[in-house]
C-alpha cells in the first residue's frame, strides 16, 4: 500500500514538473510572438509614410492625376525593376541600351566605394592631425573652409578637364566630396574632447603619445563615425551626377540613358536601386555605430 502511494506522488510530481514545463515553453513561445508583433508592428508605423506616398502615386497616374508617361504607376516600375534585376550581364534591348541592372549596380558600388574608402584613408589622419595641432588648424583653416564651401558638382568639369573623362576623374570627384565631411568632423571631434579627461591624464603624467592614444583618439571617435556616417550616402549622391559624364555604365549613366530614350519606368527603376543602397549603407552604418559605441548608452542610462 505504502509504495502504491509513493508511485503515485512520483507520477504525479513527474506530471506537475512536465505541466510546468509545457506551460514555460508555451510562456516563451507567447513572448516570443508578442515580441515579433510588436516589432512588426512598429516597422509598419515606420513605413506608413512611405507606403501612403507610393499608393498615391499609384492612383494619381492610373487616374491620370499625373501625366503617367512621365510618372508611370509604382506597379510598372517594379515589373521593369524586376526585368532588369533578372539579367546580370548587358543584354541590348529598345534603343541599344544595356539593360543588366546588377552589373551596372556592381560598377556604381565599386567607383563609390572606391572614392569612399579612399577619402576615409586621407580625411581622418589628416583631419587627427590638424585637431591635435592647435597652429597647424588656425594656419590652414582658411583653405579648408575656402575648399569645402565650393560645390562638389560644380568641380566635376575641372576634374574632367584635368583627369580626363574616365574611371580616375569619376572616382576623384566622390573622394573629393568625402574628403570635406569627415575632415571637419574628425577636427571637430579631436578638438572637443572632454577637457577634464585630457586634465586628468595630464595630472597623472601621462606622455603625449599615450594621451592621444588612450585619451583624445576614442573621444574622438563618435563624431569621427558620424562624419562616415554621412560621407557613405554622399558618395552614392556623388556618384549619380559622375556617372552622368563619359561613363557608358552604371546606375547614374542608365538613369540618363533611360531618360534620354524616354524609358521612364526603367529610369524610376534605377533611381529607387540607388536610394535604396543609399538607405542600406545608411542603417548599416548606423548599427554599427550603435555596437561599437554601446557604452554610451549605458553611460546615460545610468545618469
């Protein structure tokens, strides 16, 4: 009788334990929902403004509210952005043109890139440089502010007409244009450093070197990555009126060839290509960002 009972009690706290089990499980899978519906749902909150402003679109030019040549509907431009999306290498279609929109994408990534990385590699050692010496900055701020106020565009003759119309003066143009934006925050970012640290690293004895190194460069580093931040999508912007110039491929030379020949769905088509690698780069970076200086976050939620 006594082990009958003690068999019993067994079953029943095995029951109890797998029940607990069962309804954690089912806790967690329901937090886990809730979790996807609430991000989802911010997203479309997000989006809302986006998505009103294409639907408009769309029923303006069906309704033909605007001109639908020059604003065809939404719905046909992502059939051409699909069509060309499709073929990788150029295949000649209406009028001659190359139609391949990964290949042209993958020219326009690489000039931007190219110019991209380019001005980081100058702008921000130089830029250390003129914020760490304080006689050096008031010598040549003149030139810098003279330089970085003139239009990046209307420099593009110039660079043609030195460089030539190719590759080395597209790519130029956009290393110019990246030059001016991360020099002036990287200066602006040696030049702010909290005055108490470098005090505090001061009173300790700290050398010169290991100042800078431990103490003025990482304070230094956010507006740094903002100044990156900012010059990746300039670079796209950049590119288009580069691309416009000599180039016979390319995001910005499709959207003129296409506007050329009035073939304005695949032109709307490659423009939306750009922004949306423009917006990629964008949050990419911005993750980024939010990684590597996490511990500002912790920082102000502890003030």
């Amino acid at each position: 009788m006594s082990n009958d009972k003690t068999a019993a009690a067994d079953d029943f706290s095995e029951n109890s334990a797998a029940a607990k089990v069962q309804k954690d499980g089912a806790g967690r899978v329901a937090k886990g929902i809730k979790l996807v519906g609430v991000k989802v749902y911010h997203t479309l909150h997000r989006l809302l403004a986006v998505i009103l402003f294409f639907a408009l679109w769309e029923a303006a030019s069906r309704l033909s509210l605007l001109n639908p040549i020059f604003f065809p509907p939404i719905s046909k431009i992502v059939a051409s952005l699909w069509q060309e999306a499709i073929t990788y290498a150029p295949t000649v279609g209406l009028n001659g043109l190359q139609r391949g929109l990964l290949y042209n994408f993958s020219f326009s990534l690489k000039r931007a890139m190219t110019g991209y990385f380019l001005g980081l590699s100058f702008a921000i050692p130089f830029g250390v440089l003129i914020g760490w010496f304080r006689k050096f900055e008031r010598f040549i701020d003149p030139l810098i502010q003279m330089f970085r106020n003139i239009s990046v565009i209307a420099l593009l003759p110039v660079f043609v007409m030195l460089l030539g119309i190719g590759e080395l003066s597209r790519t130029t143009i956009i290393f110019w244009g990246v030059l001016w934006v991360n020099l002036m925050n990287t200066i602006s970012g040696v030049k702010n450093v909290d005055a108490q640290l470098i005090k505090a690293a001061n009173a300790m004895g700290m050398p010169k070197w290991q100042l800078f190194l431990k103490v003025v460069f990482p304070g230094a580093l956010p507006s740094i990555f903002v100044g990156v931040r900012i010059s990746a999508t300039t670079s796209i912007m950049i590119l288009t009126a580069a691309e416009m110039i000599g180039a016979t491929e390319g995001l910005g030379w499709s959207v003129r060839q296409f506007q050329m020949y009035m073939m304005y769905p695949d032109m709307y088509a490659n423009i939306i290509v750009m922004m949306l690698l423009g917006i990629t780069i964008n949050y990419s970076l911005a993750a980024l960002e939010r990684h590597v200086f996490r511990w500002r976050e912790k920082v102000g939620a502890g003030d």
